[in-house]
C-alpha cells in the first residue's frame, strides 16, 4: 500500500523529496547537523503508517472526482474552488499531522499558511484540483518534522547523560 501512495503522488505532481525539503525547512533551525537525506527517510516512515496511507487515498480520490465533476453540487464546485470555509481538506490532513503529537499540528497551522514549495505550486495548479492535496502534503511534511523533533530531542537527552 505504501508504494501504492507514493506512486498516485508521483502521478500527481509530488515526490517524496519534495515533502523532505519542507520538513528540513521546518527543523534545520533547530537541528544545524539535519540532512536531507534524514528528512527524506522520515517522510518514508510517515508513509508507513496506514491512516495515512488512507487518508492520501481518500483526499486524492476526492480531488480527482472534483476535477472530473463527478461529484454533486454543490460539493463539486465546492472542492473545485476550494472554498476557504469548507475546512474539511484542512481536518482530513490533520489526521496525519497529529501522528506524532502537537508539534505536527503547529507546524500544519504554519504550512497551511505560508504554502511553502510544493505546497504553493499545488495551491496555485491551473491543472488539477488539489483542494486535499495541499493540505495532505502539509500534513506528510508536519508528521515528518514532528518525527525529526521527537528524535533529535531524545538524541540530546542521550547525549546530555
């Protein structure tokens, strides 16, 4: 399943080492010696997880209908124009940015905000409908970061005894 996602992402628009540079974005200030490569293996964890799993299919199947205007209005023009008060693309994404605790959920406030890299591109798409996507990659990018805090603060704790 989790090659299945990652797979429907790439179809989409977005690669894994898209979502690693927007979670080194979020912890480099506070982890200097964080590679890449240790965001790229985080992002990789997060896809493991089968809620996660379940709600990028959920969110991308959505997306999909809308742009095929498959769904019923007024729900299709809804999701198609993304509708700043519909809010539940940003709740379905939060399922994933709650996976390692509250750290993830500010840091989702933070991205749903400021739309960094491949978020902004897939906010701005003229192409596609991805009213969850967006959402769904900042969740991905939260629940990595939170991941890379948990483990860098433990490593110090480690290292202070």
């Amino acid at each position: 399943m989790k090659e299945l996602v990652i797979d429907l992402l790439n179809e989409r628009g977005v690669q894994i080492k898209d979502i690693a540079q927007i979670a080194y974005d979020l912890q480099s200030p506070y982890n200097p010696q964080l590679t890449l490569e240790e965001c790229v293996i985080s992002v990789e964890k997060v896809f493991e997880k089968r809620e996660v799993q379940y709600t990028i299919l959920t969110g991308v199947a959505l997306d999909k209908l809308a742009e095929e205007g498959s769904l019923d209005e007024p729900l299709s023009n809804i999701i198609t124009r993304d509708e700043p008060l519909y809010g539940i693309d940003e709740s379905l994404a939060m399922t994933i940015a709650n996976i390692y605790g509250t750290i993830g959920v500010t840091s989702f406030g933070f991205l749903d905000k400021q739309k960094t890299g491949i978020i902004e591109e897939l906010d701005n798409s003229a192409e596609n409908v991805n009213t969850f996507l967006d959402d769904i990659v900042a969740g991905i990018a939260s629940a990595a970061s939170a991941r890379l805090a948990h483990r860098h603060k433990e490593k110090q704790q480690v290292d202070i005894s």
